[in-house]
C-alpha cells in the first residue's frame, strides 16, 4: 500500500507533465487569454491555502499554507495585471 506522502508526490508529478503538455500546444495567439482566465481561477486556489493556515501553532501544514497563500496572491495578481495590459492593447489609441 502506497502512503498518502507517495501518493501525492505522484499526483503532483502527473499534474506537472500534464500542465507542461497542455500549455505547449496552445497556439500562441490564445496564449495569453487562456492563461488570464485560468490565473483569475486561481482565486479558488487561495481560498484553499487560506484555510491550510489558519490555525495558531507551527506546523508544517501552516508553513506550506502560508507559503501557498504568497504564492496564490503573486498569481492571481500577475494574472489580473496581465489581462490589463491585454485589455490596453485593444482599446483607444489616446
């Protein structure tokens, strides 16, 4: 019987491969739509780390929650100012 760690690992390490082969067959005019749509889902992502840090003692599980919760934020905001400038390309010129 595998653990849970194993287990994980191997989930993680599929999601890699499966990420890193969907993403190179977007052509790269979709590119950035497609990439400012799924980062403005990463919201969700937050909402999880969030709730992996929330209690008071030092655990592992409140360490890898806080960093999620930093790196969910970088995320979401890159994905929020990459769809502005996205935006800006198509508007009036001033």
């Amino acid at each position: 019987m595998l653990s849970p760690l194993m287990i994980g690992l191997y989930v993680f390490v599929l999601a890699i491969f499966l990420g890193f082969e969907l993403i190179t067959k977007v052509p790269p005019t979709l590119h950035t739509p497609l990439m400012s749509g799924a980062n403005a889902i990463s919201g969700i992502t937050l909402v999880g780390a969030l709730s992996c840090a929330t209690t008071g003692e030092t655990t592992l599980a409140n360490v890898l929650g806080a960093l999620a919760v930093a790196l969910a934020t970088i995320n979401v905001v890159g994905g929020f100012l990459v769809t502005n400038r996205m935006l800006q390309m198509f508007g009036k010129k001033r």
